[in-house]
C-alpha cells in the first residue's frame, strides 16, 4: 500500500496531436511506479504508443487531429460547442463510472466543465506560456495570407485584433459553461486552455520567470515522450561530425524542408531526419539526410549538436533536457509562444514557417551552429532543471495528492 492517500487516478488524453497522449502517458507510468491505481483514457488511434503498459488504458473520443489542424490553420475556435458538449458526455461517463480520486487532462477542455459536474478534483497538463499567472503578448501565427503581407504591418494590426480575436475562441467554452449552471470565465482564452483546480506546467521553470507558482499553479518540469527505440543509436554520429536532428513533429509542416535542406548541405554535418510518417514534398531533394518515420527522440537529441523542430514543447523539452540548443519553425501559436522564451534565454533561435528561405536557414543555421553562446546557454537551461527533474515524480505525486485534501 503506499505511503500517501492518492489511491487511484484517471488520466484524459486529447487525441489532437502525439504531445498531448505523451504528457499523460508519462505521468501515468510516473503514478503507477508510486503504486497507484491508473487508468488512461486515449484516442484509439494512439494505441500503438500504449502497448503493453501494466495499467490500466481505455478508448477515448476524441476531434479527429486533421480536423484540429484545418481548424487551427484557419484561425477558427478549436472545438465547437457541440463537440464539447459530446465530450462532457463521454468524461462523465468515465469519471462517474471510476470515481477517481483525481482526474489529470491534457488540453481535455471539458473537463473544466465535466469534473466540477461530478465533484472530482481536477488537474490539468498545460504549458506555462498559456498560463493566466502572466500577461500574454500574443504572436502573429502564420496563415494563408501572411506569406505576402509586411509582418511587421500584420503583427501590429494583430496585436489590436487579438482581443477581439481570443473573446471569440472562448466563446464556445464559455457557452458550455454557462448551458451547465457554471460562472463565466470571463471570456479569457488563457483560462479556457487551463481552467482546473490546479494547473501544472509542464516546461522548464526557468523560461518563464514571470509565471509564479501558488496553490493551483506549479512547474513540474518538461515532459517528452520519446517511442522505445531497440539498441544503440551510434550510427548517427560519423567521424565526429555535429549531428543536426530535424523533426517537424506530428503538426509541422514538411513544406519548409524544401528550404531547410539545401541550406543544411553547406554544412559539415550529419543530418537525421524524422517525418512523423508524414509523406516528404515530391522532387524534395534529400542529399545526405538520413530519413526515418520515427525514432527515439529523446536519444537522438543526446547525440545532437542541434534540433531543428516546429517550435512545440515536446521536441523543445526534449533537445533543452539535454542542452542542446533548437531552430523552431513555427507556425501556430503555440509554437511560437514557446520559441519566444527560449530565445529570449538564449538557447534558440525562432523563424516563421511562411517565411524560410535557403538564404535565410542559412544565416541562421551558421549562427546556430557556429556561436558557442546557444549551447551555453541550452547547457545552462539543463543543469538548472536536472535536480527538479529527478524529483518530478514526488513532486506530481505531492501536488496531486493536495487535491484530495489529505496531508499524507
């Protein structure tokens, strides 16, 4: 039996990319190693990453990704109500039916809704730039129309219409809420992505000075899963070339490899690359890139001199773990937001999706690859998180156990 009262946990994966299965999938075999009961809930479709994990794992629906992509390319609320609506449905089927002592989501909206319905504690997995501890300055994300306008026109004008903006991608949660009897978030896009009785960030704290823990808001640090991979990776690495690991993750665009790789070519470098099993641009010329569908992300990043990724926190957290620094080409929000801090700290460099050119990759590649300062400053990232890190499943397991009111 364990030392501590958190019996048992449910854990929502939202199936719109890996990243959010991953996060909840670590932090399950994390509370089950600290012996309690686990069940994870995830879109069938990720059932390949749950083979043979020794808890419990369930079918979860959830918004097909395809749909959440033209959703988030067109700038248009990510759910719609109907679909949050279905997704109450579904949660407290489970949360009734299990009865958890905590229930954990990862950017499973509704569980702001559903969990308060059944009187659970709640739990989300959130990234700290979302957090409403901090002011947010929004990103111009790239759509159709940025690749011909002046950026820093369409970011000014985007600054004053993001208001407006974000009130309207709330509006279906706070439509659900108020359909169910619950107060109004105040319209605030920050708190729709991370409204629960405690928010966990799950990002080096050190990039994030001005979001400030409290009773409902705590770093955990950066999780990243990474598929098992069968034996030693030293092929990667040949007569002592860096190694520049590309990966644009399950949401990156594969377009912008047709720049990226022939900048990369002028280098004396070893290049990986990884496509999520995305099909790679027809005529790309591939050079001396060694392509996969997927490896172990984890391991290929403590082999890299540079990891070159859509920007996401995944594959971040993943190369800053192992102070390597990163190129994010980022295109939605998100990315953004994430790349913003880690060049401000000095461990990367952020370039827009609609803008890559072979000219401008390399620039950026040389400076990356060339100024020592980037790695330093990764290396420096690093060092601060490798003590938060080998406590982080105590940690989870402390703050969890604060839900359910006991001290043990």
């Amino acid at each position: 039996m364990p030392d501590h009262t958190l019996q048992s946990v449910l854990l929502l994966a939202e199936g719109s990319t890996l990243a959010h299965v991953g996060r909840p999938l670590l932090v399950a075999r994390l509370l089950h190693s600290h012996g309690i009961r686990v069940t994870l809930a995830r879109p069938p479709a990720y059932s390949w990453m749950t083979r043979d994990e020794p808890f419990t794992v369930v079918d979860l629906h959830t918004q097909p990704p395809a749909e959440f992509a033209r959703r988030l390319d067109a700038g248009q609320p990510l759910y719609d109500l109907e679909t949050l609506e279905a997704y109450v449905t579904a949660d407290r089927a489970l949360l009734s039916g299990l009865r958890p002592d905590v229930v954990v989501g990862d950017f499973r909206l509704s569980l702001s809704v559903s969990a308060r319905l059944e009187g659970i504690p709640y739990a989300t997995l959130c990234d700290a730039y979302w957090s409403p501890e901090a002011p947010l300055e929004p990103a111009l994300p790239v759509f159709p129309w940025t690749r011909f306008a002046p950026i820093q026109l369409a970011q000014a004008v985007f600054q004053r219409v993001a208001p407006l903006a974000f009130r309207i991608h709330a509006r279906p949660m706070e439509r659900l809420r108020r359909r169910h009897g619950l107060g109004s978030l105040g319209h605030d896009l920050r708190l729709c992505y991370t409204d629960a009785d405690l928010r966990l960030f799950a990002n080096p704290r050190a990039l994030f000075p001005k979001v400030h823990e409290h009773a409902g808001a705590a770093f955990i640090g950066p999780l990243a899963w990474s598929p098992a991979g069968e034996g030693e990776l030293t092929a990667l690495k040949q007569d002592g070339r860096p190694l520049v690991y590309v990966t644009m993750g399950s949401s990156g665009s594969p377009a912008v490899l047709a720049a990226l790789l022939p900048a990369l070519e002028r280098f004396d470098c070893d290049i990986v690359l990884t496509t999520a099993g995305k099909p790679l641009p027809m005529g790309l010329d591939t050079g001396r890139a060694r392509i996969f569908d997927y490896l172990p992300g984890d391991r290929v990043c403590a082999q890299a001199s540079l990891v070159i990724c859509n920007g996401g926190s995944p594959t971040t957290n993943q190369a800053l773990s192992h102070g390597v620094p990163v190129l994010g080409i980022a295109r939605n929000m998100d990315q953004f937001l994430n790349m913003r801090a880690i060049e401000d700290f000095g461990a990367g460099l952020l370039m827009r999706a609609d803008r890559v050119s072979p000219v401008l990759a390399a620039t950026t590649l040389r400076a990356l690859l060339t100024h020592p300062g980037f790695t330093q400053r990764a290396r420096d990232l690093r060092d601060t998180e490798q003590g938060i890190t080998a406590g982080a499943a105590d940690s989870l397991v402390g703050h969890l156990t604060s839900l359910t009111g006991a001290t043990g």
